[in-house]
C-alpha cells in the first residue's frame, strides 16, 4: 500500500493544515475513495488508472473541505498532507476495488518467451571488433575478446513485450535487479529512439573485490528501452574506458533494432 501511495499521491496544492483530523473524516475519505475507485476501468493502461486515482483522491479532497471537515490551510503542508493520504490509503487496504487496481499497477509484465535472434547485435559486428560469441541463451548472448585489448566481455540481452508500456514498466521495475546492484553514473549523451535510458558501473561489492584482486577491469551496464524491448548491454572493459568509449556498442544494439522492423 505505500508504494502505491507514493505512485499515485503527489498533489500540488497550496495549502496549510491546522487542525487535528477525526477518524470519522479519514475513515468518510477511505470510503468516498473506494466509492469513486469502482468507477475505473481496469482494462485501461496504467497511465490512465494511475490519473484517475489521483482524480478521486483530489475529488475527496475538494468534497470534504466544503464539508468544513478539512481547512485549506491543512493543504500547504506536505508533512501532514502526506499523513492524510497514508491514513486514508491505509483504510483503503480493506476496499476489493483498491486491492484490484494495486494489483494491476504493481504487477509486473511477463516477456514473451523467445527472442527473434536478429534483435541481437550482429556476429559480424562483435567479429570486426575482436570478440567472439561464447554462449548463446533464448534472450542474451555472451561475446568474449578474441583479440580486442580493451573489451573483455559483453552480455547482449533482450526482453521482448507486447507493448511499450509493458517493456517501460518491466524495465522500471526491474532497474534494480538488472543493474546487479550497479552504481550509477552519470552519462548525458543522447541516444535515439531510446527511451528511461540509465548507466551502471559495477556494484560496490564488486568494486571492492575487483580492487582486493588488483583485475585489469572495469563494468558498465546499459538500460533501456526502445518500442517494446527492454535492452541490457553489459560490457567490462580495462581501466582505460569510459562509458562514453564503448556506447558505439548500444548504438549498433539500437540500429539493430531499426533492421528488425523493417
């Protein structure tokens, strides 16, 4: 229930409060909530559910500050607006309609089984630049230096969704796993048609033990999306790189993309 709060309560109001709230008010605004949450649609796509939720939270708002129950000074406090919405959404948890849609919202999309081989960056490719495939799984192929003195070893990998919305949400919520615990770093180069595009290093774990063995190596990790596949390119290095040297790498990923749909 807190993350759902946090997905779907942030209101710009101006506003302060200066009254204690009654339960009789938190509980009536659980129910009016739950009540206007019987309205969506839950064949929707997200982005809409997640505006109307916000629309009936706002709704309550307005019809109980005409009621006098809630002053407009309450409003500019974010402290205690916030304290509102988690009383409220905490009640809430009680209601069928707001446990189906935090389902909805929450869940994260399954890919699709198999991967088209030709999303993968190319063997000519990784063959002109030194490096050879190793392992070959449904979404990822393992390429390691044949005679390439800087890349090591890169991991191209796929998830392949029935929509952007899908890829985005999985994407989203998998930022952390996928990442493998990186740290992140800073990268501002614009990429095309990429979409939630985020760049990791190795994690700090892996940092220390990386230093403890005194390897020649350095990770990044490359996240992103473009129309409905989410993208991991993984490519340790020597020390030499940065990610801005080996981005060459996702910009062949996303013109592969380009030849898989024409």
């Amino acid at each position: 229930m807190k993350k759902l709060i946090i997905l779907i309560l942030i209101l710009t109001t101006q506003y302060s409060y200066s009254q204690e709230l009654s339960d009789s008010t938190v509980i009536n605004m659980a129910k009016f909530n739950c009540q206007c949450q019987d309205t969506i649609n839950l064949n929707q796509e997200n982005t809409i559910i997640e505006s109307q939720l916000r629309d009936c939270f706002t709704k309550s708002l307005v019809t109980f500050l005409n009621k006098g129950e809630l002053t407009q000074d309450y409003l500019n406090n974010n402290e205690k607006l916030n304290d509102l919405q988690r009383k409220v959404f905490n009640h809430l948890a009680t209601c069928e309609r707001t446990v189906q849609i935090v389902q909805k919202l929450n869940d994260l999309p399954v890919p699709i089984d198999s991967v088209p081989t030709t999303l993968f960056i190319s063997k000519k490719f990784f063959n002109k630049h030194g490096l050879k495939q190793e392992q070959v799984e449904k979404d990822f192929i393992v390429w390691n230096s044949d005679s390439n003195e800087h890349i090591q070893r890169i991991v191209d990998i796929r998830w392949v969704f029935n929509s952007n919305e899908e890829a985005i949400k999985y994407h989203k919520g998998k930022l952390k796993e996928n990442s493998e615990n990186g740290q992140k770093v800073e990268f501002n180069m614009n990429l095309d048609n990429v979409e939630e595009l985020h760049v990791f290093k190795e994690s700090k774990q892996m940092e220390n033990m990386i230093q403890m063995m005194n390897l020649p190596q350095k990770q990044h990790c490359f996240l992103f999306v473009v129309d409905n596949i989410a993208f991991k390119v993984f490519v340790a290095t020597d020390k030499s790189k940065s990610p801005e040297d080996i981005v060459f790498i996702v910009n062949e990923a996303v013109n592969q993309m380009k030849i898989y749909n024409r």
